[in-house]
C-alpha cells in the first residue's frame, strides 16, 4: 500500500508556504524599489554630464529651461531643456524615471516620451523678495528672452542643486521639461507633495482638476541633482530650512539652509 500525504500534512505545507511568500515578498519589492532608484539615480548623473557638456559648448552658460515658444510643428511645440540636452546623451529614454508612473495628459495632446526631471529657474529679480534661486531661465516670448546663468556664477556649487524630479502630466518630450516659478514650492513646506501624493490642478489637463504633479520620490528619497555634477538622493526637509518657506530676506541674512541657492552669499 502506497503511503500519501494526509489533508492535515498538505495544509501544513501550504500554510508553512504562505509563510514564507508573506515574508519574502516584501523584500523582492523593497529590492526591486532599491533597483529602481539606482537607475533613477544614475540617469540623473547622466542628464547632469549632458548640462556640462552643453555649457562647455556654449560660453559656459547653462542651457534654458525652455529655448522657443513654438516650432511651428503641432507635434514638437516647444524646444525645451529635454530637446538641448538630448545630442548629449542620445537617448530620450534617460530622461524618463522608471518610477514615474503619472500618465502625461497636458490637454489630451501629449506626443513623445516622458521627461521626469526639470532645473531651477532663473529670473532676475530679487531672490529675497521673490523666492526664486536658480540659474536655467524659460523663455516664453521674445520679449522675455534673457540668458541662463554660467556656471561660474554659481557660488556653492557642491551645496547647489539645479535638477529635481518632478513628475507631472504637463512634462513630456515635444512639450517642454516643466518647471516650478517659485523654488519654495520644492521645500519642505511647499504645496508640491512628495510622491505617490500628488497636487491637482486644472491648467493643462484634458479634464478639469486631472492634472497632477508630484516631486518624485522613493519611500520619501529623492534623487537630486547638484551644480557641481554630483547626484544624490535626500529627504526633502534637508534641502531647506523649514522656516525658509516663503524665502525671505531675514531668512537669507540669517543663512538658514537652502541648497536651491546659487550664490555664495548663501554657503552654508
């Protein structure tokens, strides 16, 4: 007589199975996670060396944040930060986070791929009445066309970040890299949640209140970009004192932390 397992026997395994599959799940995911900011990082290293190279090519002068307000193609509309930098590393693809899962929908015509990074912007005026300390300038009309910054200008260049992600449904390839106006809003304390949180709005998206935008994140890690060409990933409440939301000009007297700062006034 062939001897089998019981019912309690196979319940026992299945239960001691289930177990294990509980326990071991979550670290594949934990793992796959790490994965995943790894290359984020590593694209973030490679969107920095393009900067570089493409100051060097220009009179040390860092690219725009948005170069033309059309093409005259309805399939390319604008000449971005992602359209400059693209002959540097020869690959769309880099400029995507393999994190970034918000569906791009900037009133139902998105074409291209996702760009899931943006720069600080520039303007010149003054940062301590207005919040805004970066060095890639937009250009939106003619008549607001003015020159990003040179990379000379910036003071702290290993205490400077200039790239961050930001995964929004208004960021695509053939659109333009968006930015934040205000770099407060990319604080601790700014109204820009840290993904998989997100702000809804209803300027370009297809549906009312369908837009979304988020500073992307890896369990609350984010993945930054410094003037200096380094990448490291920070928690959010690192980058900015929390007291420095709205930047203000006591804030900067008394050098409370900001690392969206691009002058040497404000070295930690």
């Amino acid at each position: 007589m062939k001897k089998a397992f019981t019912l309690i026997e196979l319940l026992v395994v299945i239960a001691i199975i289930a177990i294990l599959a509980a326990i071991l799940f979550p670290v594949f995911a934990q793992a796959k996670m790490a994965a995943k900011r790894t290359a984020a990082l590593s694209n973030t290293k490679q969107m920095l060396l393009a900067s570089q190279m493409y100051a060097i090519d220009y009179d040390d002068m860092y690219h725009l944040i948005r170069a033309r307000v059309d093409t005259g193609d309805p399939l390319n509309w604008a000449f971005g930060a992602e359209d400059a930098l693209n002959p540097y590393i020869k690959s769309y693809e880099l400029q995507k986070d393999p994190s970034d899962s918000v569906t791009r929908d900037d009133c139902g015509t998105p074409t291209g791929g996702t760009t899931s990074f943006s720069w600080t912007h520039y303007r010149n005026d003054d940062i301590r009445t207005f919040g805004v300390h970066g060095y890639n300038a937009p250009t939106w009309t003619p008549a607001q066309a003015r020159p990003s910054l040179t990379t000379t200008a910036v003071g702290a260049p290993a205490q400077t970040i200039n790239m961050y992600p930001l995964w929004t449904t208004a960021s695509y390839k053939n659109g333009f890299a968006y930015y934040r106006y205000y770099t407060d809003d990319l604080g601790p304390r700014g109204p820009i949640p840290t993904f998989p949180r997100a702000l809804s709005f209803t300027w370009c998206s297809a549906s009312p209140g369908a837009g979304r935008m988020s500073i992307g994140a890896y369990n609350d890690v984010i993945n930054y970009g410094f003037a200096d060409g380094h990448a490291k990933g920070l928690k959010r409440d690192t980058t900015m004192g929390n007291t420095s939301h709205p930047w203000t000009a006591t804030n900067v007297t008394n050098r409370t932390r900001n690392l969206f700062h691009y002058d040497d006034a404000f070295k930690q």
